[in-house]
C-alpha cells in the first residue's frame, strides 16, 4: 500500500515539473492533453556532433549533417547565421547557350516581324519602327556581319526596293547601316528621325534646342565694323557645279529606261533590251548624266561666252559632285578616284580658271553621299580618309591650294580655308554632315554638330573677323530651300553662325546639288521678322551642267566688287536638252550654249532705288522676294530660270508661287519645316 502511494506521489511530481495537464478529451475521442510545454534544455543527443554548444542560450544549435545519398558532410558556413552567404557563386546556374552569327539573325528577323505584327502598338507605327530598329542595334553590337543580310531580308519582305541585295547587300551600302545600328541611339532621337527620313513611320523630329552658351568666342560687334569701300573694280568669278560625267554612257541605249540611271546597255525601258524607244543622243538627254561631248562641249563654250579667253577668270567655284549616279553596287572608291582625277584634269585645261576651289559632293565618295565623323574614332573614323586625301592632293598639284591648306583638308574631311592677298577668305565645308542620306548624320544627331564641321566653320570665320577678311563659304548641299536634303539640326547650327558673322563677315554663300538655279536669303535673329532690315546674307544655289533630272545644261558667271566681294550681277548660260537628239547623224557642230539671264537685267527694275554698281545682296534679293508677292510673273520667272528653261519641267502656278518665295526665304530646314511645309 505505501509502494503504491510513492509511485502515485513520483507520478504526480513528474507531470507538476513538466506542467502536463492531463483533462479528458473533449467527447472521449482518444485525443492526447489539449496542451504541452516544451522542456528549457534543448535535448542534445538528438544528433551526434554539433558545430556549437548545443546547451548554449544565446545561439541556436548547429548539429553537423551527413547527406546520407552523397555521404557529404555539409559544412558550418552554410547555416551560420553570421556569415550568410550573399550569392550562390559555387553552383551553377544555367544559362542559354551562345548563339551562333547565323542563330542571332534568325531571331533578330523573327523579332522584327514579330513587332511588326503584334497588335499591342496598334496603330503606333514610330514606336513600332524604333522597337525594330532596337533588334538591329543589339544584331549589329554582337553580328555585325549579318547586318547586311538583316537589312536585305527586312526589305524583300518589306518590298522596299527591286533589288534589295544591290543596295542593302554586304558590299553596298549593308556594312553602313550595321555601323549605324550599332552607334545610334536607336530608342532616342537618331532612332526617331531614321524612322522618319528613311521610312516614314515617325513624325519628324523637333529641332534641338541649341545652347550656344560658349560656342562664339566672341559676341557680335556693336557696332559693326564700318564696311569695307567699294573699288568699282569687277571680278569675273565662274561658278560650276554638279558635272556628273558618265563616262559609261552608252550612245544609243535607252534614254527612256524604267530604273537607276538611262543610257546605260543595262538599263532598259518596259519594251526591255530588245526594243529601245528613245536611243540615246551623243550629247546627253534628259534621264542621262553627262557624256564626254557635253562636258568638251560645255568647257569649251566657257570662256568663249564669258569673254575670258585672253585674260581668263580671277578664280572659279567648283560645287561639288563629279561622279554619275550609279546604283551602289555599281560604285567602288577606284570609280570615284577616276572621275575625280579625270574632271578635274578637264576643267584644267580647258578652262583659263585661275585657282579653282573645290568642295566635296555628296556623290564624290564611295558610299554615296556617306562620311564618317572623326570621333567613332579608330578605322571607323578615318574610313573615308582615302578620298580625302586624293582630293587635297589633287588640288594642290592642279596648283589650285598651297600645301599647307591641303594637309588642312586631309584632315578636316576636305575642308579648308584659302586666305588670298586680296582681303578675301574661301571657307569651303562638307555639307554631307547636314545631308538627310548620310546615314553616319544619325550617329548622336540631336548634338547638331557631331561631325565637328561647324566648329570649324565658326572658328575660321572668327579667324578672318579679326583679321578684317570677308569670306565667302562654300559647300554643296544648300543648308535650306529643299524639303529632302538638309537636317534640322546642324543647319540650324549653321543659320546662327551665319548670323553671327553677317553681313560684315560673310560676303556670299555658295552651293550646288539641287540641280537648279535658286537662291536662299538668310535673316538676323533666326528670321523672326524678316524684311529689309533683317536680311543678312545670300546663298547663290548654282545650276548643273548635267541634265539630269528633266534640266537643261548650264553654267553661271559672278561679276563681283573687289573691294566689298559682293556680288554685282550674275550670268547664266544654258543648252538646250531637248534638241541633242537633232544633233546625231552628223559632225558639223554640236549643241549650242546661249545666254538665259542676267540676275539685274530681270529682277532690277522691280527694286526700284537701286544703282547699277550697288550689289545683288539679300536686301536687294529681299526686295525682290517683295515685288514676287505682288507680282506672280516674277516667281513663274523664277522657276523657268531654276530648271535653266527645261520644256520638261511645269510652270510654277497656284500654291506653287507662295511655296517658292517661302523656300527662298528659308535658308535652313528648321526654318522651312517652321513655315513652308
């Protein structure tokens, strides 16, 4: 009986010390007590061995584990709560595998197309083009190799041309939009405006905001300078521009073809190879570049008509482009070297030109109209060197540029500046850098000047500001006037530094490339308020001695002050296009150069006040702008004048009048975008 009361009592205490209530199970389902109380000591022999006092109170155990599949002991560090691991770095961690060149245009083309069909951009076509372009950039970053045949896909699927390969392929124009791609902010500005240029999917871009915060050296005179006197001495100054020999014209072959350029064995009308419709006269015609007769012809004619064949021009502007417009696979840099040399070993000795100075067209390099700015740095910047240098070099054995002025232009992509004893500066730039085609433009394009071209430009004129020269500047692609060719951005630069340095700096502006006779007028304050108080300077846009496209052949001659270097009055002479087929069957004479017009003999009687020695300079053309508002017949003038009296091309009539004057007043594309369009 007492054994049985002391178990009873060492019962009692056991379950007091581990505070076990024991209550029935609600309902008598079998069910344990309704609580328990863990003991204080963590029970050691749980496991084997511990990393840690297992007893402590101040750390939670650590036992050592043995992986009882791989036998591993897995180590203290894993679970030490003071040295967590930050990152997995002893396991792998899969990856894709590296895709083959040929694996990431695949999936580049697929992307493209996907984004083109995905309905979530909608109707959102500029988004959708700059996603695209976004595929191209990172292909072009790790393939740039298969770039080309990206580009020639996109464009058959796309039916973008007839023949993508000759134009996209891996020897045109492919391995230019690979560096592009790869260089361009794609999902910023460049990307918006190739878009926009180049396919018409985005809007186009506004222009940039320009900081000119430090760009001038020095503020504008206030006052000008007291302007340089009048000698009453006349200059004869000749201005050719945009030759476009082709000396692969074929006589006979069709001057009527459906594509690229005419009087080509390889280019044919819709009857195709076997039926020419309109052969191809020995002088030229209106789809053709120039042949070699028209060019003779034309440099002969010259000096005849100018009355320089005894005492020659003071000097002579040459305003770019030599070169045929070939398709781009039927150019190389050797054909470009050849016209280069061949041209202007022509107009050399045809021609008493004194000191002709030059400037690079957009055709006179290989690819066409394409320049690489200096600060993609390496081979990549210095790519187009090869043309550079031959065309410096050839100016100056022709004697037409001092040595040092040539190894200027090797190194300012065929820029330069001549300081002649007469007080006058010829600054002669690349207007590639501003030229919608090039694609390199689309390289950082929202910095307006990443080619450095206009800082060039601006610190020579400050050069000659501070020597009291006047300048004039010429280049080839006119900075406005045109709805295609020039960029917002750098011409806009290129407005405010003609404003800086006008008019008691810059004398003229000259250019080429439209193939037309035109003008372009600037303004003070970014053309604002434009009247004859506002306007500033003249840009002389000279006609082409090529026919193409739909023109006449011509030429022009400035008669100039050698005093102020303005221009007193310029001449214009043409050939008749539309009469070289009369000229084939026979040797007796070729085509005929007769005068058009005289810029002050057409427009001066309208500017009434105006003396016969005053110059033609933007107030005189302002006011001729004037008198066109109120007298349509001097812009139908105008025009007829600009195609150098072509029969193929219309009258101006209607909306047509309203739209010239405005283009003649918007000398950079900001402006024409801002007013005429």
């Amino acid at each position: 009986m007492l054994m049985t009361a002391m178990f009873l009592q060492s019962i009692l205490t056991l379950l007091s010390i581990a505070n076990l209530v024991l209550t029935e199970s609600s309902a008598g389902n079998g069910l344990g007590p309704t609580a328990y109380t863990i003991s204080g000591t963590f029970p050691t022999s749980i496991y084997e061995s511990y990393y840690n006092d297992p007893t402590a109170t101040t750390a939670q155990p650590q036992p050592v584990i043995t992986d009882p599949v791989t036998h591993e002991v897995y180590p203290y560090w894993l679970t030490d709560p003071e040295t967590i691991p930050g990152n997995d770095t002893w396991e792998p961690h899969l990856l894709p595998p590296v895709a083959s060149p040929s694996q990431l245009l695949e999936t580049a083309y697929a992307q493209i197309l996907s984004i083109v069909a995905n309905p979530v951009f909608g109707n959102d076509t500029c988004t959708r083009c700059q996603a695209a372009l976004e595929i191209a950039k990172f292909l072009a970053l790790t393939a740039p190799q298969q770039v080309p045949a990206l580009a020639v896909r996109l464009c058959e699927h796309f039916e973008a041309s007839s023949d993508c390969g000759s134009q996209y392929g891996e020897y045109t124009l492919g391995p230019t939009v690979a560096q592009v791609a790869a260089y361009a902010d794609t999902g910023g500005y460049d990307g918006q405006m190739i878009c926009s240029v180049f396919a018409s999917l985005c809007p186009l871009a506004p222009t940039s905001p320009l900081n000119l915060t430090g760009w001038f050296a020095k503020p504008k005179p206030d006052p000008l300078p007291p302007p340089r006197q009048a000698t009453g001495q006349r200059l004869k100054v000749l201005h050719l521009s945009d030759f476009h020999i082709d000396p692969r014209y074929a006589i006979s072959a069709e001057a009527n073809c459906s594509t690229s350029l005419c009087c080509r064995y390889n280019n044919y009308g819709e009857g195709g190879p076997d039926h020419i419709a309109f052969p191809a006269p020995r002088y030229g015609a209106f789809l053709c570049d120039t042949p070699y007769p028209l060019a003779v012809g034309a440099l002969q004619a010259i000096p005849v008509l100018a009355g320089t064949e005894d005492t020659g021009f003071n000097f002579t502007l040459y305003t770019g482009d030599l070169v045929s417009h070939d398709p781009f696979n039927e150019l190389s840099a050797e054909y470009t070297l050849y016209t280069e040399t061949m041209v202007f070993d022509l107009i050399k000795r045809l021609v008493k030109t004194g000191p002709v100075y030059a400037v690079q067209g957009n055709h006179d390099t290989y690819m066409t109209a394409q320049n690489a700015p200096y600060n993609l740095g390496g081979e990549m910047g210095e790519q187009f060197n090869w043309n550079y240098d031959h065309l410096a070099a050839l100016w100056e054995l022709e004697d037409w540029i001092s040595p040092e002025t040539a190894q200027q232009a090797r190194t300012h992509y065929a820029a330069y500046t001549v300081q002649r004893q007469d007080g006058l500066r010829i600054i002669s730039i690349n207007t590639d850098f501003w030229y919608t085609q090039n694609a390199y433009n689309y390289i950082n394009l929202a910095s307006s000047d990443n080619s450095g071209m206009m800082r060039f430009l601006t610190d020579e004129l400050q050069d000659a500001e501070d020597a009291g020269d006047r300048v004039w500047i010429i280049g080839h692609v006119p900075s406005g006037y045109s709805k295609t060719d020039p960029l917002q951005n750098p011409t806009n630069l290129f407005y405010q530094i003609v404003d800086r340095f006008s008019p008691h700096v810059i004398a003229g502006i000259f250019w080429g490339h439209t193939h037309e006779d035109q003008l372009n007028i600037f303004y003070a304050n970014n053309a604002t308020v434009m009247n004859t108080n506002t306007a500033q300077a003249v840009a002389w846009i000279g006609p082409s001695v090529t026919p193409l496209t739909n023109y006449n052949s011509g030429f022009r001659v400035y008669e100039v002050d050698s005093g102020t270097f303005e221009v007193l009055d310029s001449y214009t002479w043409f050939a008749d296009v539309n009469s070289f087929p009369e000229l084939d069957g026979q040797t007796e004479f070729g085509p005929t150069y007769e005068f058009e017009y005289s810029a002050r003999t057409t427009y001066g009687p309208n500017v009434p006040g105006w003396g016969p020695d005053d110059p033609l300079n933007a107030t005189w053309w302002h006011l001729v702008t004037e008198a066109m508002e109120s007298d349509s017949s001097l812009v139908e003038t105008f025009y007829s004048y600009a195609s150098k009296g072509s029969i193929r091309i219309a009258p101006c009539t209607g909306e047509c009048i309203p739209a010239t004057i405005c283009s003649i007043r918007s000398a950079s594309a900001s402006l024409l975008f801002q007013n005429c369009l």
